[in-house]
C-alpha cells in the first residue's frame, strides 16, 4: 500500500510540472510578460520545466510497476497517470484561467475516466 500512494504521489508531482511546461506559457503570454519572447525561448524554458518532470515521472513508474516489485500492472500505471494528468489539467485550468467553466460533457468524460480505472482494474 505505501508503494501505491508514493507512486500515485510521484505521478502527482510530475504531473503538475508537466502541466506547468506544457500549458504555463500560454498563461505568461496572456498576462503580458512572454509576449515578445522567441518560441525557442519558450520551448527552452518549458524543457526545463519537463525536465524536473521526468525526476519524478520515471521513479514513479519503476516504483510502481509491477515487475520492479510494484503493485501497478504498466496498464494500471498508464491509466492512473491519464487520469491524475486530467485532475491537474482541470484544477490548473479553472484556477489560473478564470475564464474557464466546467460544463456538462467534461463532469460525462470523468465519469467515463472512472469507469476506464474501474476496468483497468478488473481481474
């Protein structure tokens, strides 16, 4: 059980930067201070960003798996990392752009990320 939630918590972690490379630019060209930045710059700094990513990504797969002494088949991993991925996106979205609103569909599609972990998980 402690391997469990410290890979789900690494999954976390990394999935938060990653989030931050992937999506944080967007939210510095909207407030002004990116705006006459080169996209090299930008992919530079987001490769950075990922870069502290992938030191939590990694050790959270090779923890988890189940062939490294893990409790997570590389399907369950993969589907835990997909949903934590769309947790963060969803908190990230609506906190720092506060334009965006969850609607009817997006509540439909976590349903259906629940039923893919629930059968993930079926033996």
């Amino acid at each position: 059980m402690k391997t469990a939630i410290i890979t789900i918590l690494l999954l976390l972690a990394a999935n938060i930067f990653m989030t931050i490379a992937w999506y944080g630019h967007l939210k510095l060209q909207s407030s002004g201070i990116s705006t006459n930045w080169p996209i090299y710059v930008i992919v530079l700094v987001s490769w950075g960003i990922a870069l502290v990513e992938y030191f939590f990504q990694v050790p959270a797969n090779r923890l988890g798996f189940e062939e490294n002494g893990g409790p997570f088949s590389l399907m369950q991993l993969k589907v835990i990392q997909e949903v934590i991925t769309l947790v963060v996106f969803t908190v990230f979205s609506v906190t720092v752009f506060k334009g965006t609103q969850l609607q009817w569909n997006h509540f439909l599609a976590f349903l259906l990320l629940i039923g893919a972990v629930y059968l993930v998980f079926m033996k």
